[in-house]
C-alpha cells in the first residue's frame, strides 16, 4: 500500500510503573492505535498492519513485561491485572488520551480489562482469538512447546527451518515466518541467535490465561470487532456464543484458513478487517492530552 505508514517507522523506550518499555512506532497521525502481541512475541509483529493503514495513523506496537526489548518482571507477576497496568502506565507516560486498541491472544486479554476500566479512553478495539476461556489442552500444549523448544540457533536459517515446524506457524508463508523471525529472535557477537522472550515469563503466562473475565466483557462500552480464526481451537463455538449474548453491540468475524495466529495464517484478511472496524469510528482520536 503506498500511502501506508510502513516506511514511517521508529522505537522508544518510556518507564511505565516500575519497569522501562519498549515500542515499536509507525506514522504519526492523528488517530493512535495500541497493538498489544501474544505470548512470546513481540511488538515488531505488527508490520503487516503498518502496510494496511493510512497515513492518518500512528500504530505503537508495545514490548510487553519480559517480552522484546522491555524489562524483565520477577516470577509471580504475569497475571492480566500486571499487563494491564503496564499498559495504563504506558499510555499515560506517552500522553495518550483517547486511542484504540489491537490485541491478539494475551494481547487480548489485556486490551479487554483496559477497555472495562478506561472507557472513556479507548475509541474502538479490535481482539484477535481472545483467549480468557482458552481451554486447557490448548494453553498446556502451548506450554509444552516452549518447555521443549531449543532457545538458541546456530544460524538464521536453521531458526526458519524450526519455525516451520511450530504448531501455530503451520500456515505461514516463507515470507512471514522470516519477518516474525527478524523480531522473535536476538543476534549474539558469535553469530548464534536467541528467542528475545522469557521462557518462564511465557509459561507462567499461558498457566494463569484462564480466567472468568465475565464482568469486563460487560462493563466494556467501546465499539469491538471480535476476529475468530475459522479453526481456532482457542476461542471456541460455546465462548462465541455466550460473547454474542454478554458483549455488547460486538461484531465477531471468522477469519478463513485461520487458526490461533490469524495475524500470520490469514494478514491481509485480519488486516484489512481491522482497518474497517477503525474506519467505521468517524471522529478522530486526540493522541495526547491537552
């Protein structure tokens, strides 16, 4: 896209609480949108959105605690209640006031218990395969991959060849895993690579997912797009249907040839439904208080 914010892109690093952040920024316009990743990623993971939105953008994609290239927290600190108040420390240190939020699976956990308790800052929210109801065989075989999974390679290439072998990557093309790649991964002085997330961070965090979020989805008044991957086996047919009931004014969409990782399995269909639930919001946000 060529009036995209793709080419407009920097970081930063704020102190959020107690701990100093990391993000990812494209664009500076008007209109601010929050992308908060999944267990074990990152905030570069949103470039595909980047190519997706318009100049009158500006995306912040955040390091989460223990992720990238943000602090590391102590054991005991990965509830959604500890992201969430980094993100309210976050969005107050970069004088955020009203803006939207993106989040994919952890992400999204964490943007929904924002949105329940700063309504009047977020102007719309996008959830990719909210995961609070993720069923356990799904969290624990995600556990098991991380126990499992080698942490350093000896070279870029035999990291791609292992990424091709992930579960949640399956559907990922060439192109995609070598980008999520570029952002998962660290290069040491002696060439070997290493994941740039906290093993037992990621643990810890998939362990205490499960949780009854019930009241935050009925306390959230902003504009919601629900992105379900067609064959999730993390936002299930029974958690859909109460969400249907319980979330007001919601908008939930399959996302076709999609598992849990819409954004890499299906990036132009996740992209460009995203673009649509920011666009049907007319007025634009303040990114800063006055």
């Amino acid at each position: 896209m060529t009036d995209s914010i793709i080419n407009q892109h920097s970081d930063g690093f704020v102190q959020a609480g107690a701990l100093k952040l990391h993000y990812e920024q494209w664009g500076d316009g008007p209109r601010t949108v929050v992308a908060l990743h999944g267990t074990s990623l990152h905030g570069k993971v949103w470039y595909w959105l980047a190519q997706a939105l318009p100049r009158e953008y500006r995306l912040i994609g955040l390091d989460q605690r223990s992720h990238g290239d943000s602090e590391r927290a102590s054991p005991g600190q990965y509830t959604v209640d500890h992201y969430c108040a980094d993100l309210e420390a976050f969005a107050d240190s970069m004088k955020l006031d009203r803006f939207s939020i993106v989040g994919s699976s952890l992400g999204s956990r964490v943007a929904l218990l924002y949105a329940a308790r700063h309504p009047e800052r977020v102007e719309s929210m996008g959830l990719l395969d909210l995961s609070f109801e993720m069923p356990t065989v799904a969290s624990e075989h995600m556990v098991h991959a991380h126990i499992t999974r080698p942490r350093t390679f000896a070279n870029f290439e035999e990291a791609v060849a292992f990424s091709k072998t992930l579960p949640q990557r399956l559907r990922f093309t060439d192109d995609i895993h070598r980008r999520t790649l570029e952002g998962d991964l660290q290069r040491h002085a002696d060439g070997t690579w290493e994941w740039r997330y906290e093993k037992e961070a990621a643990i810890e965090t998939l362990r205490c997912a499960a949780r009854d979020m019930w009241d935050s989805v009925r306390a959230v008044r902003t504009p919601t797009t629900i992105l379900r991957g067609a064959d999730s086996d993390v936002l299930i047919p029974s958690t859909v249907e109460r969400l249907k009931k319980e979330f007001r004014g919601v908008r939930i969409v399959d996302v076709p040839n999609a598992g849990h990782s819409i954004w890499g399995d299906n990036p132009e269909f996740t992209a460009q439904a995203l673009v649509d639930m920011l666009d049907s919001v007319k007025a634009p946000a303040q990114t800063a208080s006055a």
